[in-house]
C-alpha cells in the first residue's frame, strides 16, 4: 500500500497538472468538474510542474520520506534474505542521527552482498566488491562503518561476523579495474580499522599501480582510525616523496572521497576553475576536529600535496594558513610550522 502511494505520488511530483490531465485523457474542463477548484487556481497551475505543493503543502517532502523509508525497507529485506539479521533500532538511529537513505541503502545492500559472498564463493565475492565501491565518498562513511560493528557498539547487524569474513576474502588479487581497487580498498580500510585485520603491507613503492597504492593509503587510514599508529603515517609520508603514483593516488582518494572528482575518472587532470573546494573544506574541518594522530597524516601528507596540487586549497588558504599557524604556536602538531612555511612560500600570501 505505501509503495503505490509512494510511486502513485511520486508521478506527480515535478510533472504540471496539464501533463497529468493528459496521461488519463482528460481536458481542463473535466479537470474543474472532479476537482472543485477555481478556474484561476486552474489555469495557474495547468503548466506549473510544482502545482503539487502549491495545492497539498509538504507534498514534496512526504513523498520524498515515504520513498526513503521504501528503499530502506527493501534493503533491509535483501538482507534478511542474505540470512544476517539487522538490528532495526540501530538502522533507525542512523536515519535520525543524519545518514540519510541515500547513503544508507548502498551500504546495507553491501552487507547483504558480502554475506551472500560467504556461500555462493568467487561470483558472490566480485558482486561484494562491485557493492563496496558504490559506497565510497564521505556521505556514506557512517553507513558503511556501521556495517562492521556489532549493534550494541551502534552497527546495524545484530553479529557482523560473516561480513568481516566475507571482507577478508576479498583481500587476494586485486585487479587494475576501479570497481575492484576501491571495493577490496574499503573492505581492507574497515578491517584493520575495526578488526585489527593483519595484512601485509601494500607498500606501492616504485610505482605497481593505483591498486597498491590505494591499498596502501588504506591501510595507512586504518592503522590510524585503530590504534592511533604514527609510525605508519611516517613511513607512507616517505614513500610519498619518491613514488609519483602514490602522491597521485592520495590526490585522488582525498578528492573523490569529497565528491570534487568523479570516482571513476583516475587520469591525472588540471585543477578545476573554482579549485577542490569540498576537499579542503574537509581537511579544514579535520585539521580542526580531529585526532593527533589524523591531524598529523593531515599536515604532513595530505595538505602539503593538496597545496602542491591545488595552490588556492580550494580558495581557503587564508583559513588554512590561520589554523596551521595556530597549531604551530601551540606546539606538539608535526608539520604544521612545515604547513606555514609552505604557504608563506606561495605567491599572493601575505
């Protein structure tokens, strides 16, 4: 019933009352009969593709929240079937705590994917992959978090088991494809964040391609999120300085992750006109928001090459400058006078 409603609405939304008259036949005049309106509400909203909300207030939004609350229940059905049971409270607590559907659907099909992946073997494994990679960027972050958590830590499967399982299969040959570099990438991220997974390092030294080196850079990622380790933030900061590819991968990785570059585009391109304005805004708010041991991989690796890249930070050096002087003078923030010295070093910086 609320799925016909949904979709029944849903052709209304954005389509003018005359489109809607013309799809069953019927004239303006037929149109005034049924409805009771008056002819000049009529004739404003005829060719008004908003009409809709003008004559029911809220309209847009009901039919929006129905449609969400559709595709999560949907979702949480292939998961049902996968045979991994969903903590539905805690599915719910994401929906009220901001994550929206559009986030969290993906998210909940990747974990259906993955325990399906534990019985159906190499088949089931690359659809896993392909639902890991439609959940990359930082919207999806929470979502895709809570898939690898236990529900009383707030995951949103009552045992995760199977989908950690299922993640570390995913860690044989990686192919150059960007479906299965950033699909086993994440899988790998969220085990050693959660799992304190145990891999051999993808080093990416001496080039090997943007597999090794986004493997690498998430497994840098996740030694931070899991245990705060510097000395892995060190050791990827001098493998920067000497392999092309993975200074272009951390680009990469951190614009796409912000939705300044397209996921699927990895050829080394000119910085866009406006500059990448989602990517530092986000290193900004880390930089501000984060823990000392993020906030160290931020002022020794990621800024310094984005202002390498993108000389304007995306048209907030000034703030950038601000706050990396102020960590400098508290002290204790490696890389951060390195940050304002950098700056100070560029043209047009006062």
């Amino acid at each position: 019933m609320i799925g016909g409603m949904s979709d029944a609405a849903d052709s209304a939304v954005g389509c003018s009352l005359g489109d809607l008259a013309a799809r069953v036949g019927w004239s303006s005049s037929d149109v005034l009969v049924v409805s009771g309106v008056s002819k000049s509400s009529l004739a404003r909203w005829w060719s008004d593709p908003d009409w809709l909300e003008h004559a029911v207030p809220g309209v847009r939004e009901y039919v929006s929240g129905q449609a969400d609350r559709l595709a999560v229940s949907r979702a949480v059905g292939v998961c049902d079937s996968a045979q991994v049971e969903v903590a539905a409270e805690n599915v719910h607590g994401l929906l009220g705590a901001g994550v929206s559907a559009r986030e969290l659907v993906p998210a909940l099909l990747a974990g259906a994917a993955l325990a399906q992946a534990a019985s159906v073997g190499s088949a089931g494994e690359q659809a896993a992959v392909s639902a890991l990679s439609r959940c990359w960027g930082a919207p999806a972050e929470r979502a895709v978090d809570a898939l690898f958590v236990p529900a009383d830590c707030g995951g949103v499967f009552v045992d995760p088991t199977v989908v950690a399982e299922s993640a570390q299969r995913l860690q044989g040959r990686c192919g150059e494809g960007i479906v299965d570099v950033v699909g086993r990438g994440i899988a790998l991220h969220k085990l050693i964040k959660h799992f304190e997974f145990d891999a051999a390092t993808p080093t990416g030294a001496g080039g090997g391609g943007l597999a090794r080196a986004f493997r690498y850079r998430s497994s840098v990622i996740g030694r931070i999120f899991a245990d705060g380790d510097e000395d892995a933030v060190r050791a990827y900061r001098l493998r920067l300085l000497g392999d092309p590819v993975l200074r272009w991968n951390e680009v990469w990785s951190l614009a796409t992750y912000a939705g300044d570059f397209v996921r699927d585009d990895v050829v080394r391109r000119p910085v866009p006109a406006a500059g990448l304005v989602r990517t530092a805004g986000r290193l900004l708010d880390d930089l501000v928001h984060g823990d000392d041991s993020y906030r160290t991989y931020l002022l020794t690796c990621a800024v310094p090459l984005l202002l390498s890249y993108d000389p304007t930070f995306g048209e907030q050096r000034d703030r950038l400058n601000t706050v990396a002087t102020g960590l400098a003078e508290t002290g204790g923030h490696e890389g951060a006078a390195a940050v304002v010295k950098q700056i100070r070093g560029m043209p047009g910086t006062v």
